[in-house]
C-alpha cells in the first residue's frame, strides 16, 4: 500500500514536470510580434485590393501568438487575371515564393498569404479568398525567426 501511494506520487511529479516543459516549449515557440504582422498584412492586403475585385466579406483576428486576416472577393468580379494581379502585387511588396514540401508558398517575414484559386461559399455567396496567416507553423513552413 505505501509502495502504490509512493509510485502514484511519483507518477504525478513525473506528469507535472512534462506539462511543464510541454508549457514551456509551447510559450517559446509562439510568436509575440503578432501585432506588427497583423499590420504588414492589413497594410498589404489594402495595396493589393486596389487592383479590383468587389469584397463581399472580411473578417480578421490577432491574438498572442497568431493573426488572420481573410477577404473575400465576390465571384461575380473575380478572374485568374485578377489573382495573377493580386499575386504580383504581392511579390512587389516584398512577399518570396518558398518550396514547403512541394508547395509553393507566398511568404513574408513569416506570414503566409492564399490567394485563392477555387470558388467557396460564405455567408450564401460564391467568392474567391485571399488569406493571410501568421503564427508559429506559418513560422516554421516559411522559413523565418
């Protein structure tokens, strides 16, 4: 009987110090600049926007250790042209094409961009996303810290 409520107080140290470290290791690799990226991409979304397309919705979120930031274009506006377009723009504004695992990915300090190439469906209407994410994967898949 002591032996078990030894081995039971041991196993709960035991699981204590890897939640702990599993904390830790989670807390270092979050990012924390998440608000400076959240403006890089709001400020780039807006310049590549000028290049036409009717936004139907939009929706964003920043938080410690990630940020979104979602449009939708209605499909009523959208062309490959136009996306070709907003890709450039992109690039001109400094995003690089990166190779992640036979994906190529538009990135920028860290952040992924989608231009989106298939038609969704949001709030009952057809629309074509443009995507920006930044968070410890993005991180990771595009090669920054």
């Amino acid at each position: 009987m002591v032996k078990m409520k030894t081995l039971e107080k041991r196993a709960g140290i035991g699981i204590a110090i890897v939640a702990i470290v599993f904390m830790f290791l989670a807390i270092k690799n979050n990012p924390t600049d998440t608000a400076q990226k959240f403006e890089i991409m709001r400020h780039d979304m807006t310049s590549i926007l000028k290049s036409g397309g009717v936004i139907s919705s939009e929706s964003h979120g920043s938080k410690y250790g990630s940020a979104y930031l979602y449009t939708g274009i209605d499909a009523k506006t959208w062309t490959s042209d136009l996306a070709n377009k907003y890709e450039r723009g992109l690039r001109a504004l400094g995003w690089r094409d990166i190779s992640y695992q036979g994906e190529v990915l538009l990135c920028k300090q860290g952040i992924r961009a989608d231009v989106q190439r298939n038609v969704e469906y949001g709030e009952g209407k057809a629309l074509y996303g443009i995507n920006m994410t930044y968070n410890a994967l993005t991180i990771r898949r595009c090669g920054a810290r």
